[in-house]
C-alpha cells in the first residue's frame, strides 16, 4: 500500500509540475463548452432570406408577414425579376429566395392549387435542407389555417411532438459529446505518454532492477488522471448548466458513475498504448488516431450513427465513446436509470478489463 | 562464494548482425572493486544490463551473489543496487524525493540505511528541494549513487559513474567507493578513463566484445614484458613521423605530451637513436625509459 501511495504521489508530482498540460487538460474542457455551445451550432438562426411576390395579394403578405415574424428567418429584401435571385444569392447574403406564382390567391380559391417556388444555398447541405425544412413548416401552417375555415370530408391531420429536446437545441447534444471526446482526449493521451516517456527518460531502466510491483505502477499512472477527469466531469455540468440550461434529468450520482466507468476505459486504452509503443510520439499519434479520430467521426457525436454505412456502423460498436454518449444523453435527457443502460454499462465494463487485461500483459519486464 | 560470475557470455543485436560480447568471462570476488575498462562500444553497457537481468544473453551463463541471471530475475532486482550510464532518475522531483521514492520501492526508508550514504548525502544535501535535472553533473552522480545504495545492495553496478564528471568529483567518487567497499558491498564498475583503473582492485580490459586480460592493476603492469621509452623534443608532429619511420620502432604513440615508444629489440642503441634524430633537426630531445601505464598494457594488448 506504501508503494501504491509513492507511485501515486510521484505520478501527481510529474503532472502537478508540469504547469502548462496541467492548464490544458483543465482549461480544454471549457473552451469546448464554449466552442461549441455558441459557435458549431448546428441551428440555422437568423437565415436572411430574399422574396419575389409576383401576385402581390392579401395570401402572399399573410405568409410573408410569417416568416418576418419567425426567428429563424428575416426577410432581407424584396426583388423585382426571377434574374434578381441569382443576384442575390451571389452576393452570399441569402440562404433562401421564396418566390409566389402569379395570382397566387386567385389560384389557391378558385383552383385550389397554388405554387411556391423555394431555392436554397445549397452550398452548406445541412444549412440548405434546414432552412427549407423551415420553410416548408411555414407555408404549411398556413395551409392548414386555410383547410380549417374550408371543413373539407377527408383530412389526416399530423401532429408532431418532439419528445425530451421540444426546442430541438444542439446543445442537448453536444454536451454528452463534448464530454466524452475531452475526457478520452485528456485520459488517453496523457496517459499514454507515461510509461512510454518512463522509457524514454531511462527512469524505467532503474525501475525495472528494483522489487517494485508492475501492477501498481500501472494502476497507480491512471489515478491522478482519472481525478483529474472527474473535476473536468463537473466543470463541463457546471458550465453547461450555467450557459445553456442543458436539463440533467436522471441521476448525477449515475452521471459520474458511468463517467468514472469511461474514464478509466479511456486510461486502460492510454496504458495499453504506452505499454506497447517505445517513444511518446509514436504513442500520442497511436491514441490520436485510434481514439480521436473514430470519436469523433464514428460515435455519433457529429454524424448520427443510422446514416452510416453498416461496416461504419459495425466499427463505432467498437468505439468506447458510442456507448458513453448513449449512455448521458439517456440519463441527462431523458432522465434513464440504470436499469435501462446496463447493456451500454456492461460493454464499457468489458472494454475496461480488456484493456487492462493487454497493459499488464504487454508490460515488458526486461529492457527491449 | 564470487560476488559475480561470467561464463562465456554471448550477446548479439540486430538478429546477430551486431557482435556486442564475444564469449565474455570473468569473476568478482566478495567485496572487491572490479573495474571493467574499455571504450564507448567495448560492450561494457551490454554487459551491464544482462548482469542487472535487463537483458538476455544469447548463450552463456551468469550469476550475480549466487543468483542465476535468468532465473532467479526476482531476487537479484532485490540486492543489487544499478546505476546506469545515462542519468536515470525523475528530473522534475527534488533530491529529497527522488531518494524517498526509490527507498520507498525497495521497501525501505532512508533512515534505516543513513549510514551508508551519509557521507555522500552531506555533500548534496543543502540542494536537497532542488529539482534533480537542475543539478550538476558530478551533483546528479552522487544522487544516482545515494539512490542505488539505499536499500544496502550486496552487489552495486556503476555503469560508467564518471563519465562526463568533473576531475574532483571524480576523485571524491572513487574515494566514495573505496568507502563503500568497507561495508562489503561488492562494485562492479566500468570506465572508459584508463587513470581509474588503477583505483579498482581487479580490472579487466575489455574491447569490441572480448576481455583482453583480467589482473590486479599492478599485475597488468607487471605482464609487460617490454621496455617503454618517452621520448619528447621541440617538433613532436616530426618526431612522430620520424620515430615511426625508424627500422627499429615497434610502436609509437602520441601519450600526452610525449611519445610513447616501443623497439622491436629491448638492447636498442639510444645513443645512435639520438643522433639520428639530432640530424633530423630535432633539439631538446628526452629518451627516458618509463614503467607503463594501463593505457599502455591496453594499446599493447588490443591487437
């Protein structure tokens, strides 16, 4: 136990000394929070939009007077031709032209059809599909006002309810993400520098012709990190909390929990990486790409994983992020108890042991 | 029972395409400073590291206080104390804690073993909140040193502890050892400096992964069979070329700030040796006749 305690407090040491990854590791979490709370949000807000009002009539101001008093959109200017819209869509301001056919309202009464013509910046796919999407919401909204003083026989009328997030707000998403990406960020990379740079610095040499315990050593590299995470966990919840209002539904007992279960996944994989590399680059370049990479594009933090091909989708089960962000967004918005995510639990559970399990098997008790 | 003991020792890197020990053997009495002399890539490091188990040899057989190298790997990292050739404690703990961490995993305290390396820990002990890579050289030698030495190994390796020390620090090192040596800890320690040699008890001089000899210091000396001159004049780059060149010269070396001279017959004719010289245009010639040194013993024993 006294040499657990010395390994620990020397591995504390090593990190509390090194002024400048110490302000990293703590203040990377923030930024983040930052980052993407108000700047990667993948609402369109604000979206200027350009309109063409052939018909000029009592229907054609009443949805344009809709969409003036939407918040996602503001009407940037009126044009006078259909040449007008290129125009306006090159000088980069407009992300929407609507343009109403003529003797739109005639149309609509007497033949009941009418015909809107919306064009999008497609430049930004994701921007150009919501914007439209938007639109089209608008436009229905007014129909359905229509339909209802008209009482016609047959009518299927849809009402959405959209469960847990009503706002649809990115942030509920991203917080689980950006959670989990700095916490296998910090985790693994840190620590899979540390035994490796014992190797480099020739300190293991020393190590090695000595009883000490290769277990606790190893055990003992993940400790101070794991501590270190768990204030990144609540620096992360509070900020979230403060800035956007991100609910926490479930139970912060179990949030820490799991987070405690996935960090300590994220230090095994560090652990196992340093065991098996035999410099710090190659180490940090290894959990870099085997970590950050499938994180990122693979968990479902930017792209959801349903769209994805199966072999894509086949690799992200291998990703231990996939499971952590399952695992808060179910107890952070939807307020999931345990009994619901064991499956998710078990899997990083299982993860954790492996990982473990090939660090104490690949550390090298001779020199190489 | 030998404190070490080397048979036939081979080892090979690359897949055998580097030669490091060619059939290496030798032993180190209880209680001795055994001195391992040879230059960078003699193998002196390898040699090092199979005897500390970091390494295993390709064939051979060796033991350290009665331990198999191989097998017992457990109890030899027990009781022995290792000091590698490149500085190999934590640069960003103090002295103090650095001491405290290596007590600490060879399950003891610095209390317990003061004794041993008060005398060394004094001198660094006023640094002792000072970061261990922010030392001097010969400070950061006496650190590894203080560390290898608190857990009372029986058997101590000191790969290299002078390299790239100061000349006092060096001399305050070796006394350090011969210190040591009272309390009955066996050295095994190797230098590249040839003067060290003489401090050890036994030596063995080592070259491209071969021993050329294994003898006390004096012994070494004594084994040279040949009579060794200094020679020096005003142009000691013409005095070379010129002794070189004589018929009679067997070897000539530049020592310092002479020339170190062999004769293929030890009757050599000075006298004749002057004059030739002389009429080479030499002035303020010395021919003294010398005892070797062991830089000599190895020059004269390498091919």
């Amino acid at each position: 136990m006294k040499e657990f305690w010395i390994y620990i407090v020397k591995e504390t040491l090593h990190i509390l000394r090194d002024r400048k990854s110490l302000g990293i590791m703590l203040g990377i979490p923030i930024m983040q929070i930052f980052l993407f709370g108000f700047a990667l949000t993948t609402e369109v807000k604000n979206s200027q939009i350009a309109i063409l009002d052939n018909s000029k009539d009592l229907a054609t101001r009443t949805i344009i007077e809709k969409f003036e008093a939407n918040r996602y959109f503001e009407v940037n200017k009126s044009l006078k031709s259909i040449s007008d819209i290129e125009k306006a869509f090159k000088s980069g301001k407009i992300k929407l032209a609507i343009v109403f056919q003529n003797n739109f309202r005639d149309n609509l009464l007497h033949s009941n059809k009418a015909q809107i013509q919306l064009i999008s910046d497609a430049s930004d796919p994701n921007t150009g599909t919501t914007v439209v999407n938007y639109a089209t919401s608008i436009i229905n909204d007014y129909q359905n006002q229509l339909t209802q003083q008209a009482n016609l026989p047959y009518q299927i009328k849809v009402e959405n309810r959209m469960l847990y997030n009503p706002q649809l707000l990115s942030s509920y998403t991203f917080v689980p993400g950006v959670m989990g990406m700095i916490l296998l960020l910090i985790c693994a990379m840190m620590t899979s520098v540390t035994i490796v740079r014992e190797k480099e610095l020739n300190t293991m040499e020393v190590l090695l012709v000595s009883p000490f315990n290769p277990y606790l050593f190893i055990m003992s590299k993940a400790v101070p990190y794991v501590v270190l995470s768990l204030i990144n966990v609540t620096s992360i919840l509070y900020f979230s909390k403060i800035l956007f209002d991100i609910p926490i539904n479930g139970s912060l007992l179990l949030i820490y929990f799991e987070s405690f279960l996935f960090i300590s996944v994220a230090v095994s994989f560090g652990l196992m990486v340093s065991n098996v590399t035999s410099s710090q680059q190659i180490a940090m370049s290894l959990s870099q790409v085997g970590l950050m990479m499938p994180t990122l594009l693979l968990s479902g933090f930017l792209f959801p994983r349903e769209n994805m091909p199966l072999p894509m989708q086949l690799i992200s089960n291998i990703v231990p992020t996939t499971w952590f962000i399952i695992i808060i967004k179910g107890i952070m918005i939807k307020g999931l108890g345990l009994q619901m995510l064991w499956k998710e639990t078990l899997i990083m559970l299982l993860m954790l042991v492996f990982f473990l399990f090939i660090s104490f098997k690949k550390f090298s008790i001779r020199l190489k | 029972m030998n404190a070490i003991n080397v048979e036939n020792i081979t080892m090979t890197y690359n897949k055998g395409k580097v030669k490091a020990l060619n059939g290496v053997s030798f032993s180190v009495k209880k209680g001795e400073i055994f001195g391992l002399i040879g230059p960078d890539g003699a193998g002196k490091t390898s040699l090092f590291r199979i005897l500390t188990t970091l390494l295993l040899a390709d064939s051979g057989y060796a033991e350290v206080a009665g331990f198999d190298v191989v097998r017992d790997m457990k109890s030899i990292r027990k009781i022995v104390g290792y000091m590698p050739g490149k500085f190999s404690l934590y640069q960003d703990l103090t002295v103090e804690e650095n001491l405290k961490f290596f007590a600490t995993i060879f399950k003891t305290t610095v209390k317990e073993n003061y004794h041993l390396i008060k005398e060394i820990y004094v001198q660094i002990e006023p640094f002792k909140d000072r970061r261990a890579g922010k030392l001097s050289g010969g400070m950061k030698q006496k650190l590894a040193l203080c560390c290898a030495l608190i857990h009372k190994p029986e058997v101590l390796f000191l790969d290299e502890p002078t390299t790239g020390v100061d000349p006092v620090s060096r001399k305050e090192f070796w006394s350090m050892l011969r210190n040591l040596k009272k309390e009955g800890i066996s050295i095994l320690v190797s230098t590249p400096y040839m003067d060290e040699a003489n401090l050890c008890d036994n030596i063995a001089l080592i070259k491209d992964g071969n021993i050329l000899t294994v003898n006390t210091p004096n012994g070494i000396v004594e084994s040279y069979k040949e009579k060794l001159y200094s020679i020096k004049s005003q142009n000691m780059y013409q005095l070379i070329l010129d002794l070189r060149s004589y018929e009679e010269t067997k070897k000539c070396f530049a020592f310092g700030e002479s020339l170190h001279v062999t004769f293929k017959n030890d009757l050599v004719d000075l006298e004749l040796l002057n004059n030739k010289l002389k009429s080479n245009g030499h002035e303020n010639i010395e021919i003294t006749e010398i005892t070797p040194s062991i830089e000599d013993c190895f020059l004269a024993l390498e091919d």
